[in-house]
C-alpha cells in the first residue's frame, strides 16, 4: 500500500482537528473541480492517466474503503480486511463516462461523511490496528493518510 505522509505521534492526534483538516482538503478540492467543464474533466493528459473524474472517482473508492476502515476500527481493535486495487476500481466503474457534477457531488457528499465519522472517532482508539501486507496500520495513521492521499491526487490532476 502506497502512503502519503509519515506516521505522527498518536499522543498527538485529535480526531477533531484530523476532521477538520479534511474538510479543508475537501474545500480545496472542490474549489479544484470547479475549473473543469465536462469536456474537460474527461480528458487523459495521456493513455496511462487519469482524467479529473477518474482522479475523482478514485477518491470516491478511497473514501469508501476507508469508511469502512474507519468503522470497523472504531468498534473492534484490530481488522483484516483487504486493500483494493485503484486502477480495477476505476476501470470497472466508469466515472469518464458519469457527468462531471455527478461525480463531484458524490465526492463532496461522501467525504463530507467521512469527515463527520472521523469527528467521532475516539481518541482512545486511534492506535487500533489494520493488519494488512504483513504491516499494522493504526487507525490514527489511516486518517492523516488518507487526507495526504487525496491532496497528493489534487496536486497531480491534469490541467483544466
């Protein structure tokens, strides 16, 4: 599994401020989709890119899977469950082909749940552990990943 940040102290996080951070990782996403059209937004800098709705769509996978993650963690304190494989995702849902609005409203809609459930998260269980590839995932790691994750995606979208 790819990551996108390193791990930050648990002591430290507060699911609250991990919330809010985003949230605004959400807002700047939004502000991001807002420079696209539909054409656009379909576009692959090249054969071997995402276009802004796949790059969406990938985000939108993200967020469920780790919606589940997230969950799962918050009840039990360890979790075996299985990655997923992005491009698979992508490929077999077709978000090109899905209006642009459509794809960022789920978007939006979707991580704007995410990050009421991250607000909920107790503190206690941020040390709470996905195993998976032989590695333990904190939940706490999970969270602060996840939102490196969908900035990393923003800063690589294709022109608009």
């Amino acid at each position: 599994m790819p990551t996108y940040t390193q791990p930050t102290a648990l002591a430290v996080l507060d699911p609250r401020e991990l919330s809010q951070t985003l949230l605004l990782a959400l807002e700047e996403a939004i502000r991001t989709a807002e420079r696209y059209d539909d054409r656009a937004a379909s576009a692959r800098p090249s054969p071997e890119k995402w276009s802004a709705k796949e790059v969406f769509g990938h985000l939108i996978d993200s967020a469920g899977n780790n919606l589940q993650r997230i969950v799962r963690l918050s009840l039990e304190p360890t979790l075996d469950l299985p990655g997923y494989d992005g491009e698979a995702w992508v490929a077999m849902q077709h978000y090109a082909d899905r209006p642009w609005s459509e794809v960022v409203s789920l978007c939006h809609t979707l991580n704007l749940h995410l990050a009421h459930v991250i607000a909920q998260v107790n503190k206690k269980h941020l040390g709470r552990v996905w195993r998976f590839e032989g590695r333990d995932w904190t939940l706490g790691f999970i969270i602060e990943d996840y939102v490196a994750h969908l900035r990393h995606h923003l800063e690589a979208l294709p022109p608009a």
